[in-house]
C-alpha cells in the first residue's frame, strides 16, 4: 500500500476494481442472506457498483455523473437491510478482496471505509 495514492490507485485502477467487483457478486450470490435480495440478472448491479466504487475510492466520478447523487442509503430503503446482511456482505467484501490480493493491512483498512456506509444502511431490525 503507497499511502500517497487514492484507495482506488492502490486497488490497481479501473482493472483492479472491474476483478474487485468481479470476485465479489459470486460470494453474494452464493450467501443466503444476501443472494435473495439481488436479481438473477446481476449484471446491470455490478456496472453500477464498479462505478459507484471508482468513486467512493477516489477514482472518477462515474455513478455521479450517470446517475446523479448517490444518495446511497435511499437507493437501498427498498430492501430489508438487516445488521446480519451488513456482516454478510462486508464478509463477502472481505473474501474478494483477499481473492484478488489484497493483503493486510490494506484489506483490512479498506473495509473499515466500507463498514461506515454498510452499518449506515440497516434499515430493518434483525
Ligand atoms: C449493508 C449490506 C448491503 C446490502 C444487503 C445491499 C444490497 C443491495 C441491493 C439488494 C441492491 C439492489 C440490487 C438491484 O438493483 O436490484 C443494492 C444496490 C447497490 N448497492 Fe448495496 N447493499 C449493501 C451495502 C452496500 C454498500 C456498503 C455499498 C457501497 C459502499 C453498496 C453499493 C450499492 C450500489 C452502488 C448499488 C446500485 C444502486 C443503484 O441501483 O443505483 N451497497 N445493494
């Protein structure tokens, strides 16, 4: 990890982050939790999440621009997030990263920004 470099330039840019969300769906889609809120054509999904995660990590702006604020918690108000499915996909975050080689300490600091939002968004007890 060069600490001078943007989360996303330390990802590998666009490849690093197109193998990020590549590695990551198949984990959602396998989990029980999870698997069950997303659709069978999941495509669409991870175009969006390579883009919003581009930005989120610091790379271009390109959810924003498609797509306008993110807004992110209201984007998911239409899904019962549980505190359960926020451990769920931050455990399937984790699996990807490692996956594609991220190692520590940089997986772990990556997470820790994804935790923020991830918690942020339960919106359902569990
Ligand atoms: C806390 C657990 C989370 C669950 C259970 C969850 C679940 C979902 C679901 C069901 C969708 C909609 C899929 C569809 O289009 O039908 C979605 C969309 C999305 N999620 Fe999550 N999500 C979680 C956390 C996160 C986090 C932490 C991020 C990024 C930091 C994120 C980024 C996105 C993005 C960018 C979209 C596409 C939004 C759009 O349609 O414009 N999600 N998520």
């Amino acid at each position: 990890m060069n600490s001078n470099l943007s989360i996303y330039d330390n990802l590998g840019g666009e490849e690093g982050v197109r193998a990020l969300v590549e590695a990551f769906y198949p984990r959602v889609q396998k989990n029980p939790l999870l698997a069950p809120l997303f659709p069978e054509d999941i495509r669409p999904v991870m175009e969006k999440q390579y883009m919003f995660l581009s930005q989120f990590f610091g790379g271009p702006p390109l959810f924003s621009e498609a797509y306008g604020h993110p807004m992110m918690r209201a984007r998911h108000m239409n899904f019962p997030i549980t505190v359960e499915r926020a451990d769920a996909w931050l455990e399937c975050m984790g699996g990807a990263l490692a996956e594609v080689g991220v190692e520590e300490p940089f997986r772990t600091f990556v997470l820790e920004r994804l935790s923020g939002p991830a918690y942020h968004f339960v919106n359902t007890p569990g």
